[in-house]
C-alpha cells in the first residue's frame, strides 16, 4: 500500500527539483480506488519564450503512456469479446501487405515487445501520405527473432493502433476518443485544439513551433499526422488518475473485464529475463497482484497497484526547453521507493 509520508516526502523533492531548475514544473496526482488523495501543481509549463505557470488542468503529451491510454483499452475490448485472442496473427488482424517476417507476429508478441521488430523508424522515408509510412513500417524485417526476448519497439504499438482503426471501422483516435469519453476522461485527446493550455516541450529547428506545445513531441507519431499507436495523446492528470481507477481489477469500470485486467497486469515474459505483462511494465511482482506501470519520454509516468486500489501520476516537461535532460530518472526511481518501498530501474 502507498505510504502517504513518503508520497509527501516525494512532491517536496519533486518541488525542490523544480526550485533548482532541473525540471521546468510537475503535476503529481495520487489516488485510491477512484478517491484523490494529492493533486498538486508547481513550477512552469513554459519557460522559454516566456514563463507561464503550471496548473492543475494542464495537459500535457503523455508521450508513451499513450500505448497504455490511447491503444490498449481498445485492444483489450477485442480480447474480451473474442475477435481477437492472443495467439491471432498479424495478417488475421490488419489486412494490408507486410514483410514476410511479421505473418507469424502474435497480439501477444505486439503487446509484450517480443515480436523483435526495430526500435523505431521515422517514416517519412517511405512517402508523403500517413498510408505509405505506415506500409513502409509493414516492411520492415524484425532485426531479431520473434520470442527470444524483450526488445522494445514503437512500432509494435503503431501496428496494434492500426489493428483498432481496422476493427473499429474508424481512425484510431476516433476509437479511442469514445472510451476516453466513456471512461470520464473529458480533456484527453490526440491534437487538442490550438486554444487549450498544453505544457511546452522541446526547442525543435524541424518544426515551425518554437517551443513544440499542443503538438506531439514524438517524431514518428507527428510524420502520422499527431495519430499513432504508441505517440499522440494529451491528458491531464485528473483523467490519467481517473484512467488508473478505472482499470483496478477488484472494482473495475465496467469497460474492462477482471479476468482479461488480472492478466493483462501479470508478467507474460519472466521466462525470458523480464517483466513485460500484457502492455505494462511489472515494477513489483507480488502472488496477490503486481504493481504495473509505464513512463513517457516527455516525462511522464503512472504506477498503479492492482491489490490496493492506490495509483501515482507524475506529468512533467522534462525535455523543455530540450531532451538533454535526465534529472528526473533518479528523482522518478527515488520516488517510486519512497512511496511504494520498491526499487526500480526505469
């Protein structure tokens, strides 16, 4: 169970972090079941051109916590009702050419980062339009062989966004959309309007915007048009924490079912030496239930224990003014001992 002092140890030092400038400003909320336990704001979420305040209800790119938000509620509803299972191949699912490599490529190789496909590709490479990008990804021969071990890739997540398009009948931000919606999560999305007040990311010379902000940081998910599997969405902390409620096993939103969430949270690759479970990370592996998570790179994370309810979102724009900036590593890992009593890597 989370350690309330130690959640309180941990938003002063994320607060001192920001003091000494080696983060520009944070978002931390904590919760229970569904209850607000935290909710605090502090620094800026922008400093350059000019200083504007971090609030509450900013929205920021949550980077890679959109293959857990924006593309894995989805995917787990076709699991639960049966179009699809865990051993349906990729050509089952997504009727397009592909390498000849990627037609034994499982749900389950996609999901746990087993299938040995490239890290990632800007696939700007392959043609002007979203559709020729994203069949020249299809193209690319796995640079290891599928099942041998954890390799992550983007484009693991970019094709599972592509097989909800497909199952769905709608572009995947259409899809996701409705759940967000169905979820409570009002102000999540993929490209917010230019009006919303959205945390700034990076200086960039290939982008007309200086800084990037209410535009996805992510290089391969803005050469899609914001739209992707792994890359695109904006939220807020009050619908991630609302997110991480909703997937509490035990009192479940009535979306997701327990039996397919208890397995989505268990570690599918201990045989292979890591803790990859359906999608998530496994930080602390326990009989009764896991604690799972993921981060962004644009410095965002969420940890949720699947036993007692509690749940942490940390939203921060580390990589403003620039992507040189790792001092929220240690500060994160700390962070995650000081609250949940466990060590980790990540």
């Amino acid at each position: 169970m989370m350690d309330m002092k130690g959640l309180d140890l941990f938003w002063a030092r994320i607060r001192q972090a920001v003091d000494e400038e080696k983060i520009p400003g944070a978002v931390l909320l904590a919760g229970r079941n569904g209850e607000t336990l935290m909710h605090e704001a502090c620094g800026w979420a922008q400093l350059l051109p000019t200083r504007e305040p971090m609030t509450k209800d900013t929205l920021f790119d949550v980077a890679s916590l959109s293959k857990m938000t924006g593309t894995w509620p989805a995917i787990m509803k076709l699991l639960q009702d049966g179009t699809y299972t865990l051993h349906s191949r990729l050509p089952e699912m997504l009727d397009r050419p592909m390498h000849p490599a990627l037609r034994e490529v499982t749900l389950w190789n996609l999901l746990t980062h087993t299938a040995g496909l490239i890290p990632d590709c800007w696939p700007d490479r392959f043609g002007p339009t979203r559709q020729e990008r994203i069949d020249g990804l299809l193209m690319l021969e796995p640079v290891i062989p599928r099942n041998t071990r954890v390799w992550y890739s983007d484009l693991s997540f970019i094709f599972l966004g592509e097989i909800v398009a497909q199952a769905y009948g709608k572009p995947q931000d259409q899809a996701a959309g409705e759940i967000f919606d169905l979820l409570g999560m009002k102000n999540t999305c993929y490209n917010p309007p230019k009006t919303v007040y959205c945390a700034a990311t990076e200086f960039r010379t290939d982008r007309d915007e200086s800084p990037v902000r209410g535009t996805v940081h992510d290089e391969t998910s803005w050469m899609l048009g914001g739209v992707a599997g792994h890359a695109g969405v904006f939220s807020t902390a009050e619908d991630l924490g609302r997110f991480c409620a909703a997937v509490i096993p035990a009192r479940c939103h009535p979306f997701f079912e327990k039996d397919w969430l208890d397995k989505a949270f268990t570690n599918q690759t201990a045989h292979l030496g890591d803790n990859r479970c359906l999608g998530w990370i496994a930080y602390r592996e326990r009989r009764e239930g896991n604690i799972v998570g993921h981060t962004g790179f644009t410095g965002t994370s969420l940890w949720i224990d699947t036993v007692s309810g509690d749940y942490v979102v940390l939203l921060t724009n580390r990589v403003h003014p620039t992507r040189q900036n790792s001092a929220l590593f240690p500060l994160r890992r700390e962070g995650f001992k000081t609250v949940f009593g466990v060590n980790i890597m990540y």
